[in-house]
C-alpha cells in the first residue's frame, strides 16, 4: 500500500481500536510501500497484515463500524450566488 492507502489503514484501525502500527517497509523510503506491523521499532517489528486483517473483517461482522466523532445530522445545502 502507499502512504495515502495507509493513513486510511491507520484511522480504520484506532476506530476498531486495534492498536498496530502502519508504516513503510522502509523506514528511509516514506514514498515506497507500506505495511502493518505489531509495535514501531523498525529493528525488531514483525508484519501482522493477516492478523490485521482477520482482526478487521471480526470487528466488522460484530456491525457497523463506529463514527469518526460526529452523529447523523440533518439539514439543507444552499448554493452561494457567487
């Protein structure tokens, strides 16, 4: 995954409140891939991409996933004349 695909990894998993850490493969190489692994120390990290991804599709079949913070909301949108 890319650095954009693995901020969207990252929020999923502090909102199921999975506490692995996403960064690239290489650490010196923020543009190259990226991946999931079980604590930040780029010496000693293990990849947990199928935990990870077996702990996801768990909390996902428990419901919907919960909200970023904010409630359903209601309301009208008006276009500015400008």
């Amino acid at each position: 995954m890319d650095a954009e695909e693995a901020r969207r990894v990252d929020t999923t998993l502090r909102r199921l409140g999975l506490s692995w850490v996403v960064a690239p493969v290489d650490p010196n190489d923020t543009a190259g891939d990226w991946g999931v692994f079980d604590i930040a120390d780029p010496v000693t990290r293990e990849p947990v991409k199928a935990d990870a991804l077996a702990s996801v599709l768990a909390k996902v079949a428990q419901g919907p996933l919960p909200s970023a913070g904010s409630s359903a909301r209601r309301g009208f949108v008006i276009p500015s004349k400008g």
